[in-house]
C-alpha cells in the first residue's frame, strides 16, 4: 500500500520508486491504496507486519476502506532472538544539560508543582473553591480573558437587552486583563495571620506567558487531582486509585503535597501516606493533611488548607532550577486524534528522538497496549530478556482476552476520526504507533503505576485512550510527554508538561494554540525524520529547562483519568 500526500484523482498516474500506478478512484490525502492486485482473504502488510486482510478481490490502484479490509495481526511469541542495535551518534549532546529541580532521591524535576489530591471524589467540591482562589490570587488563572469577554456580554445585555456584537465589550488589548481588579500587591515574605491577610508577594513577581502575576517564580503551578475514587466500587479500585495517587505524589516534577480526606471512605489517609513512603523510602516532600469529618466546619477546612498551603508554597519557592545532564530527562511518548499521516511523519520523528534520548541513556516510556497490536512480535525480539518478552506477552494477553470477555477487542480500537483520516485497522494504527518507540531495545516492562527505573525503552501498561494513557506515563515517572496529532487532541496532564506534535501543517496552522512542532515538513519534503527528531531533543531540552512553555501547560490543560483496569481500548 501507499500513502497519498495530497488528494488523488481517478485515472492520475503516480510514480513511485520506478514503479507506475494507476489511480482507480479518487483517494483523499491521508489514505492509501493498493499497490498489487489481492485476492479474497489475502494478505496486506504495512512497515513490515501484517495489518489485515481483504474481504474481496481487490485491485492495483484501488483505495483501501473498511469494506475491502479488515483487521488481523500475526501471533507472537518469545523467540530467543538476539536484538541487535547501532545507536545514532549523539556527541553533539554529551556535554548538553537542562535547567531542573534536583530532588533528594537524584531525580530531576521539569517543573516544580504543588499537588492537591482528594482520597475521595466528596472532597473535589472543595478542591474546586481552592483551586479558584488559589489560581487566581496567585496568577495562574487562565481564564480572566474569557472571564473579562462575559462581562462584555453582560453589560451588553444590561444596557441594551440583547447582545448585537460578535465580541462582547470586556475583551482588553487584545484579551489580556491589565489590572489587577482592586485586589492589589501587598508585601511581606511570610503569613501574618489567620484570616488570609498576610503575604501577597514576596517582593518579586513573574509574568507568565498571559497567565498574570505569579507571586511565587519557583512554583510553576498548583495542580488538582480531582477524581471519581476513593470509595464505592470494589476495594481493588481503591487500591489502584492509591498506587497512582502515591505515583503522582512521589513524582519528580512535584515539590510539595496537600491532601484532602473525608473521613469514612475506602482509601484512609494514613494508609495513604504510608503507600507514598514504601514508594519512596527517600520520600521528604512537605505533606499536608487535612480530614473534614475530624471537627472542622468546610470553611475552616477550605482556610486552613489554603493558609498552611500558601506556607508550603513559601518554602517550596525556595527551591530553583540547576544543571542537570540529559540522561535525567524520562519521556512518555503518545499518540492521539491520529491520522494517515500519523506514521510517517510525526511518530517516526519522535521515535528518532527516542533513540537520541537512550544513546544519552534518558528514558523513555511508550505506553497504549491496545495500539501495539499487531506490532507485538517486533518488540518481543527486541526484548533484552526472556522474562522481560515473557511479562508483555502476560499483559498483552490478559488485556486482549479482557476486552474480548466482553464482545469487544483490539480490533475495535480506532475511531471513527481515526478511520476518517485513513486508519482502516488497528493493526495499521498500531504499526505507526509503535514508531514513537524509535528502534532501542526493549528493556523493561511496567504494569500500570509501576515506576520507571532503568536507562532505555520501556514498555507502560496503558488504555490507548488519552488521557488514561497520559494518566498512566506520568504515574510511571514521565517528566515530559511527547503527545503526536493528526487532528488536533487538546488534552495534557497536571504534573507533566506535554508538548503537542502536529502530523501536518495544516493542522499545525489551524490549532496553532495548541501544537507546539511541526513536523508537517516531513511530508512536504523539506525536512527528513532524522532532522526533524534533532528539533525535537532541543525543544524538550528548553522545555525541560523552563525556557519555552507548551501550549497544554500555557492553557492549564490539566486532564487526570485514572484507569480501574477495566476494557478500555
């Protein structure tokens, strides 16, 4: 098969490697068409592996759709092969490092948050009123341009009982809110009473990116990890949401932790707090914790927390970036709202930059179990041990029968955007997904929350839905995420920033607010794979650094799913 770039007319002839074709009909940019003639149930392959077979007789030339094509994939099992690889030469970067959060345990921070976490969904009310005074009072709201564009409508409608502009009356130089609504900038450098009349800045405040005056220039965000666990359900889900919840508390990129708790729900505080500490028997991050049923009326709560918070924050501030070398950086890599595009431009730039990272012994995680199907036989060989192909082969096929227990499977994984744009099978997604994971050597396998501890490739047992498979990277110690798109995906991920790859140009130009590459000039030509993932390593060198802010973080793009280990595809 082969991958039109452009739009493709009936009776065009295409040439290509010497090779002539007619075109039998129309075939849109993104999708492919077949290179040979196949009979009934033959054989279709695509970068090497078996990616569906054909329900009817079809022709050189013809366009491949879901009625002439459905899903398959070759079995797999361990081999006992001996992988070998050449890494690419990464001399430029041997002296390179990235401005971080050097924690206690040797792990280095991109960023240096503050994490909320609720032990039961009953107190994500009262995250949500923190989250809106801290946000605001602090400058990272994101939201006052949209806040100051309603006020437009409203006064609109006051004055003349409809709204005739398209505009609205409250955007400001071009929806930047320049003022600080009488709330004022009082001084200080520590917190003076109870009432909440004490500092509001330190005697430095930051600018970032429109997101207003930060009080704290250390403190790259307050996170909230609001969720609908912690209690009901079975108690195998509290102990999943605990495990992940303890991952989010232990991660690099955070520097202190308040947690809210109920009282009588599944998941205690207490053993809580110890799960974090038998994570990380290193764990010295400041944790503050708070019971609503233990006397406290919900405003002495919501105060309380904001006031030893903003304490926290005090002494948090104090920490700042320093030198780290590039094999400190781990790198979750994901695909989503993928197209036809998706695995030959963007993934395989990614993956480029994947092997750049373990040549410099970084790490990098590659997740979405369902969008590696038909690509399993590939990362077996690639295994450096049979008990690491032995545990993925174990996950694999306890996922798969999960989904197919009832009446679903992998089969089933692309969407209906997916198919659009020219992912007819699973297989064929999974083919250009598995790219992202470069060519390295497989060297270990992670379940779900498992943390990520050797240099290299590793293998993260995830959904291939976005946000469960963020979700999951993250909790596997991921401090920046690569996330590649074909039609756009406006997700991130609270505690680790994640930069958005366009597969085209095009989409790059109509959601420039939230694609931070452009990896478009891979399928214009002006660019080759191996370029493009060298632009890659130094984006995430900046980022990692502070120096440039992804859009998902700019917009607080902050989506959190954990997943209960049921079907999800």
């Amino acid at each position: 098969m082969i991958v039109a770039l452009r739009n493709l007319e009936a009776g065009e002839v295409i040439e290509f490697e010497g090779q002539s074709f007619m075109i039998l009909e129309p075939v849109e940019a993104k999708h492919k068409f077949y290179t040979e003639d196949i009979l009934k149930g033959g054989a279709v392959t695509m970068y090497g592996v078996l990616v569906g077979k054909v329900t009817m007789d079809v022709k050189r030339g013809g366009l491949m759709t879901t009625v002439n094509l459905h899903h398959a994939a070759d079995p797999y099992a361990y081999r006992g092969v001996q992988y070998k690889w050449t890494p690419p030469d990464v001399s430029k970067w041997k002296d390179r490092t990235f401005m971080g959060y050097h924690r206690s345990d040797g792990r280095v921070g991109t960023a240096n948050y503050w994490l909320f976490i609720p032990t039961v969904f009953c107190e994500n009310r009262n995250l949500d009123v923190i989250r809106e005074a801290l946000h605001n009072e602090l400058g990272y709201a994101v939201t006052e341009k949209y806040k100051a564009f309603t006020r437009g409508l409203v006064e609109e409608y006051r004055h003349g009982g409809q709204v005739t502009s398209d505009k609205g009356q409250g955007m400001r130089e071009g929806g930047q809110v320049t003022s600080d609504e009488g709330q004022g900038m009082r001084e200080g450098g520590q917190v003076t009473s109870d009432k909440g009349q004490g500092m509001r800045e330190e005697g430095q405040v930051t600018r970032d990116k429109g997101q207003g005056m930060r009080v704290f220039k250390n403190v790259d965000g307050v996170k909230f990890l609001n969720h609908q666990g912690g209690c009901g359900g079975t108690r195998q889900d509290s102990a999943i949401l605990e495990n992940l919840l303890a991952a989010y508390a232990d991660h690099p990129n955070v520097g202190g932790i308040t947690i809210l708790s109920l009282g009588c729900q599944h998941l205690q505080l207490d053993a809580f707090v110890e799960t974090i500490r038998k994570r990380n028997s290193s764990f010295d991050k400041p944790i503050l914790t708070f019971e609503q049923q233990a006397g406290r009326t919900e405003e002495e709560l919501i105060q309380a927390a904001i006031r030893e918070t903003f304490k926290g924050l005090i002494e948090v501030n104090k920490q700042e970036r320093k030198p780290a070398t590039l094999d400190k950086l781990t790198v979750g890599v994901k695909c989503g709202g993928s197209d036809g595009f998706s695995g030959i431009s963007a993934n395989p730039a990614v993956g480029y930059f994947s092997d750049l990272l373990v040549a410099i012994q970084g790490k990098i995680l590659l997740a979405e179990f369902p969008e590696l199907c038909g690509a399993e036989q590939e990362l077996i060989d690639r295994s450096t041990s049979q008990a690491t192909a032995e545990k993925f082969i174990s996950l694999m096929d306890a996922y798969s029968a999960q989904a197919e227990s009832v009446g679903s499977g992998f089969h089933m994984n692309p969407s209906p955007g997916n198919i659009r744009d020219g992912l007819i099978t699973d297989a064929i997604k999974s083919a250009g997904a598995c790219k992202k994971g470069g060519t390295s050597p497989v060297v270990d396998v992670l379940d779900y929350t498992e943390p990520a501890t050797k240099p290299g490739l590793s293998l993260v047992c995830t959904p291939g839905n976005d946000v469960e498979a963020t979700t999951g990277k993250a909790a596997s110690g991921a401090t920046l995420i690569l996330f590649t798109t074909g039609l756009g995906t406006p997700t991130g991920n609270p505690v680790c920033p994640t930069i958005k790859l366009a597969t085209n140009s095009k989409l790059a130009r109509r959601m420039a607010d939230i694609i931070d590459i452009d990896c478009g000039p891979i399928v214009e030509g002006d660019k080759t794979i191996e370029e493009m993932g060298e632009e890659i390593l130094e984006y995430c060198i900046r980022a990692a650094s502070g120096e440039v802010i992804p859009k998902a973080v700019q917009l607080n793009q902050d989506d959190f799913i954990p997943w209960k280990r049921g079907v999800s595809l």
